[in-house]
C-alpha cells in the first residue's frame, strides 16, 4: 500500500517543523511504514482540499484521504494490526487521549509563545503573512512582544512540565518500558521547537532530557538528524 503524507515545510523545504506532523512522522517509522513526504505550506491549501481541511498532516492511501494527526494514528493501528502497537488496546488508547489533550492544551500552547516568532522567521515568505495575522489573532499579542517576553514566562512552562518528569522519573517511556504514540505527541511538541529555535526550553539538567535523547535516537536518529532551521 502506498503513502502519500502532506507535511508542513518552512523556507528551506528540507526543515519540516509541525508538531502534529512529527506525530505521525514518527508513528510511521514505530509502524515500519514508508511514505512519499511531500512539502507543504500554510497558503497552499488547494493541494490538500480533498482531505476536507485546511491543516496538516494529511495522509493519502490510495483514494482514501485522512487528516488528523490522532485520526491517522488510528488509522495506521487500524490498517497495520500486524505492526507494532502504536496504543496498548483500548484502554492504552483511552489514557493516550489524555496525553493529547494535555500536550494540546498546556505543552503546545506554552511552547507556542515562546517561539512563535521563530516559526514566522523559519517560514517561506508567502507564508509568513498569512501566519503573522492568524497567529497574532489567536494569542492577542504581537509576535515581537510575545518573543521579547518569553524569559519571563519559561519557568511556568518548565514548572508545567512536572507531571511529565514525575512519570518518566519511573518509568522509561509515556508507554512504559518502549515508546507508544502518547511519547511520539509530547515529543513532537519539543522537536517543532528544536526545528526552529535553538533557545534552551529546558534547564540543561533536567531529568526529562534522557527521554527526549532516547526518542530522537530511535529509528536512525530520525528527529536528532532532521535538518532545522535555527
Ligand atoms: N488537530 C490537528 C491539528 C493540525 C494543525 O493544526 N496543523 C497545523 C500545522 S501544525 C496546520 O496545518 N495549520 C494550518 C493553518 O494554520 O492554516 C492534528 O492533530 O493534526
């Protein structure tokens, strides 16, 4: 069966920095899967219409069109059982949930606003307008403003991150003793930020490295050797 997977690119077509891309980036290597990875950016929302949106990722199997970094996670578990697991069952898939959501709600929002102007930097100029206006209106904030703030406002994030340290104090990975989807969405969260900024969200000695270190490693050093554009 062959892939056709959408991913968001910068400038540089080689950089590809979306957090909910790496998601399935790295879902597709845990799977053992092949795509065809085709560049996308912000504007060119025409090439992705048959997906029935406007965002990334987006994966093509044969007529089959699916959008959704979560939805394609489902699909790839649905459609490879044979594969390794990207959810421990049902239950696994459940407490996964719950690792989205608070990626989604207090990692990815937090990072957001540390590197948005970053992102914009990293952009392809026919995006960068386009991404100024609709991030700028989504965080009420000017993206100069929110970057010359972001000293300030990096320990609550870091103090954000407690659950996360807590649990990988005890255990090697979100998945126990192997990585599972639920590590590949907070990770990817920490790889849109190394793709584009090479400010240090973490504190050099904090515990949560080994895991980032261990998950950038896996499959070839996939995320580690990824090109970036800070
Ligand atoms: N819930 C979606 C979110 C996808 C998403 O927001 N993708 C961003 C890139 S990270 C995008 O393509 N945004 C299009 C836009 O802002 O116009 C998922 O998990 O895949």
């Amino acid at each position: 069966m062959s892939l056709r997977f959408y991913e968001l690119a910068a400038a540089d077509p080689a950089v590809r920095f979306s957090p909910h891309c790496w998601r399935v980036r790295m879902a597709l290597a845990h799977k053992g899967l092949e795509a065809e990875r085709i560049a996308w950016r912000f504007t060119d929302k025409a090439a992705i219409a048959p997906s029935g949106g406007g965002a990334v990722p987006v994966l093509v199997s044969g007529e089959t069109w699916l959008s959704d970094s979560w939805r394609i996670a489902v699909w790839l578990e649905e459609s490879f059982p044979d594969r390794p697991a990207l959810f421990a069952g049902a239950g696994g898939r459940g407490e996964a949930g719950f690792v989205k959501n608070w990626t989604e709600t207090v990692v990815q929002p937090g990072l957001m606003r540390l590197i948005v102007k970053e992102i914009h930097d990293a952009l392809d100029p026919g995006d960068q307008s386009y991404f100024r206006e609709s991030r700028e209106a989504r965080l009420g904030e000017r993206l100069e403003v929110l970057h010359d703030g972001r000293e300030a406002r990096r320990p609550a994030l870091r103090e954000a991150l407690a659950p996360l340290r807590r649990t990988l104090g005890d255990q090697a990975y979100l998945g126990g003793d192997a990585p599972l989807f639920s590590d590949y969405i907070v990770f990817a969260a920490f790889q849109w930020a190394r793709s584009v900024s090479a400010w240090p969200i973490l504190a050099d000695d904090d515990p949560l490295h080994r895991w980032l270190d261990g998950i950038g490693g896996l499959y070839g050093g996939l995320a580690d050797q990824a090109p970036r554009a800070a």
